[in-house]
C-alpha cells in the first residue's frame, strides 16, 4: 500500500506542477494534482486486487 500512494504523491506532484506551468492559478492546480494522486492510487488498487484474484485458488 506504501508504495502506491508514493507512486501517487509523484503522480499529482507531476500533473499539478505540469497544470500551473500550462497557466492555471495555483489553487486549481493544486485541486488537479490531488485528482491526479486519487486517480493513480485508486487504479493501482483496482490493478492489484484484480491480479491478486487471478492467482487464488
């Protein structure tokens, strides 16, 4: 679990750094890297108890 939500803070960092550089106020690219992090971590868990539920018995 740590380390989907590591892959998820450097995901929203990234998206909300690239969002203020494309022009958006501080605020809302704050609001859009958040999305980005909860997007990533919640894919990441999707992925995962898929793949966990192909290898049970």
């Amino acid at each position: 679990m740590a380390i989907f939500v590591i892959v998820g803070a450097l995901s929203g960092t990234a998206g909300g750094v690239l969002m203020w550089l494309s022009g958006m106020s501080p605020p809302a690219a704050i609001f859009a890297g958040a999305g980005c992090f909860i997007t990533v971590v919640l894919f990441q868990m999707a992925v995962a108890e898929f793949v966990t539920r192909q290898w049970r018995p």
